[in-house]
C-alpha cells in the first residue's frame, strides 16, 4: 500500500572512529553540504546538521519506504567516500554503530535549535557527557540493534 502522508523524524548521531576529534572546522561546512545533498536525494528532508569534531548530528524526515538503518548507511558510506577521495582527512571512517532516535512533530523546533546550537553546547558538556544523557532520556524506549 502506498503511504500518502508521513511524519518520520529522526535524529541521527554518527561518530567518527574511535571518536577522534578529526572533523576541522575549515572542512565542516563541505562535509555538511555533501551530506545536505546525500539526505536530499534520498527521498528525506534534512531540518538541522552540524559537524562537530568528533560527532555529527542531523534531523530529518524521511519516507517510510526506506528504514532509518538504509539512510545511516548510505550517509556514512558516501561521507567516507567523499571525504577519502577529496582528501579532506586522511583515512577517515566512521563508527560501525550510528543512534537514531525518534523525534515527534512537536519536537522538531526544539531539536533543530540544540543541533544548530552544538558549538555553545559543548563548551559546557563533552560528547561523552551529551551522549550518556541521551542514552538515559531514552532508556525505557531504546531497542539495541
């Protein structure tokens, strides 16, 4: 059955290897178009991203005919691709593991303004700290892959 309307939204973090803190500010908004574009032509709408050095955060919406896990992978696979061949960093790959977290249609202003707000963010809380926390607010509904 074809599905008219939808609202599936979520949060993406991706992390680079062993969390290096590798992404550079002067190549941030490169990598952040390419993946802008990536999200675009993968039947899904990109609402907020931002690179931080050793993380990367992205809302979307995206159709329900392609899983959360397919979009994680072609993001992460064409990133790598990218990055390598441009040679923006040296030997770069991502985590094998990414977090998707489900986000309602109330909460999309609320998520874009911490997404866009990364940079102030994490000059209180470290990505350690960040991510234990969304593991903690999400720990009665997490499902572990």
């Amino acid at each position: 059955m074809k599905i008219e309307f939808f609202n599936c939204y979520t949060h993406f973090v991706f992390t680079t290897k062993n969390r290096e803190p590798i992404i550079k500010e002067e190549i941030r908004n490169r990598i952040e178009k390419y993946i802008t574009g990536i999200v675009n032509n993968s039947a899904s709408k990109l609402y907020a991203i931002y690179a931080n050095p050793e993380h990367l955060h992205i809302l979307i919406s995206r159709s329900p005919a392609i899983s959360e896990e397919w979009l994680a992978n072609r993001i992460c696979d064409s990133t790598e691709k990218f990055i390598n061949e441009n040679g923006l960093i040296r030997n770069f790959s991502w985590q094998q593991t990414a977090s998707a977290f489900s986000v309602s249609k109330n909460d999309v202003d609320k998520v874009c303004k911490y997404i866009l707000g990364q940079p102030n963010h994490h000059k209180a809380v470290s990505f350690e700290q960040e991510y234990s926390e969304f593991i903690k607010d999400f720990q009665d509904t997490i499902i572990k892959g």
